[in-house]
C-alpha cells in the first residue's frame, strides 16, 4: 500500500497494490495493518457504507459536529470526483479542499481523517462509491456545507448543474455552518 501526501495535513491518497494479469485483476482493499503504517494512525472503522449515484450527482458537503467521522473511501463501479475540506479552524490550511478523481480502473482511494468535511461528483454514466467510517452515521449531528461555496472554491470537473438531494440543497456556507457548530 502507498500513501501519497495531499495538500492538507492528514488527507492522503492510498494506493492499494494490484496484481494483474490476462485474467483480471486482485488487490487487497483494506487490511488494518498496512492502513496504519500507511497513514500513522490507529483509526478503527466501525460502519461500511455503499452508494450508488447517476452522472452529474453530487453529494455533499458532509460532515458531523459531533462524532466525526474518519472516512476511507472508493469507487468500485464507475468514477467520481472526491473532495475533502478542511474545516478545522485551528487548522493551518482550514477552507481549504483537495479533490482526487477515483474510479474502478485506478483503484485509488482517499483517506479524509475525522473533522474534515467531504463530498463527490459522479463523472460516469453511474457509480458504486463505498466507504469506511471510524464512526457511526448520527443524523442528529450531520451538518452540510454547500458545494458551491465561494469561499472554499472547489473547481469541479464537470460544467452542469449538479442533481442534489433536498438535505445537501440546504448547505450553507462555510462562515455559517461554524456560527452554528
């Protein structure tokens, strides 16, 4: 497994070893071991979680102001563009955003350590996106930042009006999602 640094301390890319040939392909998708000594920490998951979206979805921006989620996640059909903010605000990069594409071919996945906010666009047709959590989903603490906030300034791949769902239409803004937190 290797671990690739992002822009934001904490946020990396993990690239499983895949062994390939005529037949297809075998990869080991996560083994705690190597996820620790990869990341230098000693997170545990918890829940497994699977979506699957058409093109031009967008979920997100999620995270949860109490019990925070550490997320590692993956694309297993399709591809999507996967996006991870810092909203730690004693964080030297806070507003920030690094964005990754994953897809089934790359076998990339993106580790969003817990306190961070995250989000995706699907670019296929569909995708199948699964993802680990370091906690459990508590709808009572989940919070969203809109997708388009001009603050953060994500650039997302695609030039459409993304296909919400009503909660991630009620995002706010980053100034005002932590008045609120």
């Amino acid at each position: 497994m290797k671990a690739t640094l992002t822009a934001i301390p904490g946020v990396l890319i993990i690239e499983p070893k895949v062994f390939g040939d005529a037949r297809g392909f075998f990869f080991e998708s996560f083994n705690q071991k190597a996820f620790n000594e990869a990341t230098g920490t000693d997170h545990q998951f918890v829940q497994d979680n699977h979506s699957r979206s058409a093109k031009g979805v967008l979920r997100g921006l999620h995270y949860q102001v109490n019990q925070p989620q550490g997320k590692l996640v993956r694309v297993v059909r399709g591809s999507v563009f996967d996006v991870a903010v810092d909203i730690r605000p004693e964080s030297s990069t806070f507003g920030q955003w690094v964005g990754v594409e994953l897809t089934e071919d790359n076998h990339k996945q993106l580790w969003v350590p817990p306190g961070l906010a995250h989000g995706f666009m699907v670019l296929s047709d569909s995708a199948d996106f699964v993802y680990k959590t370091t906690d459990y989903y508590a709808p009572e603490f989940e919070r969203c930042i809109a997708w388009n906030d001009r603050v953060i300034g994500i650039k997302w791949p695609m030039d459409i009006v993304p296909k919400l769902s009503a909660k991630d239409t009620q995002g706010q803004s980053l100034e005002q999602a932590l008045a609120l937190a």
